[in-house]
C-alpha cells in the first residue's frame, strides 16, 4: 500500500512538534510548515522533523502537489497583544483558513482542522453535544467556530472537511505550553511546591492529555465520510469533565506536600512577573465564566475503535515525570517562550513581527 503524504501546518507549535514525529512513527510520509514563531521555545530536545519554513498565507497550490491530508494546526491561541484589535489578529487566521481549504477542495487533499471545545464557552448545567449551541466567549473560540462555519459552507460530496473539537489539551512537548492550565499547575508544583489559582476553581473544563490528540488525528486521517455532511467531533472522554479545584486535588493526592492557595488571597503576593503569567483578564473577581462539560460519545462512534488512553490523573502523572527529568526550575518554568501571549508580545515589542504578524526582514 502506497504511502500516504501528510502536511501539518504549525508543525513547531505546541502539538506540532509531537505530532509529526507520531505520524512519521507510524510509517506517514510527513512534512511540517511553520513560519518559525516558536522554534526556538524549547524546553528539553525535539524529535528531528521534516519542517519548510514558510507562512502559511504564502502557501499556493504547488505546496500541495501530492499531498493526500492537510492537517491544520496554524493559528494564534492566545488573547491580542500590543495595541492590536481580536479582527487584525484573527482574521487572517480566518482567511487563510479557509482559503487553504479550498485549495484542498480543488485538489482533492483531505482536510483536517484542529478546533477546540471552548468554542461551548459559558454554558448552562448539562452536559454538550456537537449539536449544543455554541457561545464562545473570547476572540480565540469565536475564530474557531468562525472557521467551522466556513468549512461546512464550502463541504459537498467530494469534501467533507473534518473538524476535531480538542478538549483542553495537556501533556509534554519540547515546544511546552505552560500557559495551558493543568500543565501550569504541573510547573507551579514542582518548581514553586505550590499551585496558585487565578480564579475560584468552579469552573468546568473537559481535558484530554496530548498523546491521545495525537492518537484523534491519525484515526481522522484514516476515516472514511459516509456522506457529504461536515465532521464535526468532539475529542475527548466522558471521564475528564472537571473543575478546575478537582485538577488541583489530584496533584495534592500525587504531591501532597504542594500549597494550593488563590491569586486573589490577601496571603498570596506575586511579584509582578508572577501575575503576568498567572493573570487572565477574562476572569473577574475570581469568577472564570468560561464553563462548561462537553460528551464524547460521537467520536467513538464514527471513529470505530478509538478512545482515550490517558485518564487526567494518569496523564498528570507522566507529565510530572518527564518535567522532572528535564531538571525544571522555577527560571525556567516562568521563561516567556513558554507563554504564547508573553512570548508575541515581546515579538511585536521588539519589533521582530510586524503589526500583521509577519517578520520584519
């Protein structure tokens, strides 16, 4: 059997830099493109990859010659920086979105879009669907269902776009993310000995470790649509709806030495460093609105055979012990490569990007 060529864009992101050496594993012929803003933002050695240095607004249709799956990863996943509005940020991810899509539509290329749960973003109690009304709450998850949108207009019987909706996603990567909540409390606890809250901890948050995003996609690579409908699957498990104050509790159970303590306590004095990294402007008064548990039950459904193998405890576990390995200290755990908003700004500060994000010659 012949094998198949796979593009991933954002190749040197955060599951880029996992994914591709994953498919090249598993016998994928696989390139990455990647205009290089994180390339450089490495945590312990990654995996040698296939990468063209290219932005994907440049790539044409020869970038595409024989290519039989387009997986999209490119995208900004962080609030506006600088003095930019959320339109200048997020729409040219919107366009070049959907413009790649069409070239792929054109050239028969299956297409797969990494989307994202928080799209659901306040939701009352219940549990969501795929079906489920959406109410995104920030720039980031309205371009995400901006994008969904997009696609199920351009799907008819020769393109069926498919659209993986990620839980939050948490796990190693030698591009680390420690922006992302659960791997923040990780570094927080093994450099700190303590996990400080920006918000309450009420809120609800579907999760899914990074290995099992992996294990979605090659799945998605391999299925075939029955229809001419869009694909649009939650990815996850039923098991790993938590609230935020749960998460912290299983490391208090693996670490039990750690503080839990909350930005907001008159006892907790961050220095100012400390409060960029921590802070989200989205929640106020320690109140995070963004909730919601999302069901997973879709996706084994259309995927035959595929569940995740990394419950959230299991899954912290791992992370604790490859962080560990790499002799984290609180220096570097708190460096910006390893916060995209922190790490864009100082780009744009610095003026090595342009106000329409590409880099200054």
């Amino acid at each position: 059997m012949e094998t198949k060529k796979i593009l991933v864009t954002g190749s040197l992101g955060y599951i880029g830099s996992v994914l591709t050496p994953y498919l090249t594993k598993n016998n994928y012929e696989c390139i990455g493109y990647d205009t290089g803003f994180f390339k450089d933002c490495i945590l312990y050695l990654p995996e040698e990859q296939k990468t063209v240095f290219k932005d994907v607004r440049q790539m044409a249709e020869y970038d595409l010659k024989d290519i039989d799956v387009l997986i999209h990863l490119a995208g900004i996943s962080n609030d506006p920086f600088g003095k930019l509005k959320s339109e200048e940020v997020y729409d040219p991810t919107l366009n070049y979105s959907l413009r790649l899509a069409e070239i792929c539509k054109k050239l028969g290329v299956k297409f797969i879009f990494a989307s994202s749960c928080s799209i659901y973003g306040k939701a009352s109690e219940g549990i969501l669907t795929e079906d489920s009304p959406a109410n995104p709450q920030t720039p980031y998850s309205m371009n995400k269902l901006q994008i969904e949108d997009g696609l199920k207009h351009i799907t008819n019987r020769d393109f069926s776009p498919i659209m993986l909706r990620f839980a939050t996603v948490f796990g190693p990567s030698p591009r680390m993310r420690f922006d992302l909540f659960i791997n923040m409390f990780a570094g927080m606890a093994l450099t700190m000995n303590k996990i400080v809250l920006n918000s309450d901890g009420k809120a609800w948050r579907p999760n899914i470790y990074i290995k099992d995003v992996l294990k979605s996609v090659k799945y998605a690579m391999e299925y075939d649509p029955l229809d001419s409908e869009p694909i649009v699957l939650n990815v996850g498990d039923n098991s790993a709806n938590f609230r935020v104050i749960d998460i912290t509790n299983m490391f208090k159970e693996i670490l039990p030495k750690v503080e839990i303590t909350f930005l907001l306590k008159e006892n907790f004095k961050p220095s100012s460093s400390d409060y960029e990294l921590i802070k989200d402007k989205k929640i106020q008064d320690g109140v995070d609105k963004r909730t919601y548990k999302v069901s997973f039950e879709k996706i084994k459904k259309t995927f035959k055979g595929f569940h995740c193998d990394w419950p959230v405890k299991k899954g912290i576990k791992n992370l604790i012990k490859i962080l560990a390995a790499t002799e984290l200290t609180e220096k570097k755990f708190k460096d910006i490569n390893f916060y995209r908003l922190q790490k864009f700004e100082y780009l744009f500060q610095h003026r090595y990007i342009s106000k329409e994000l590409y880099w200054n010659k």
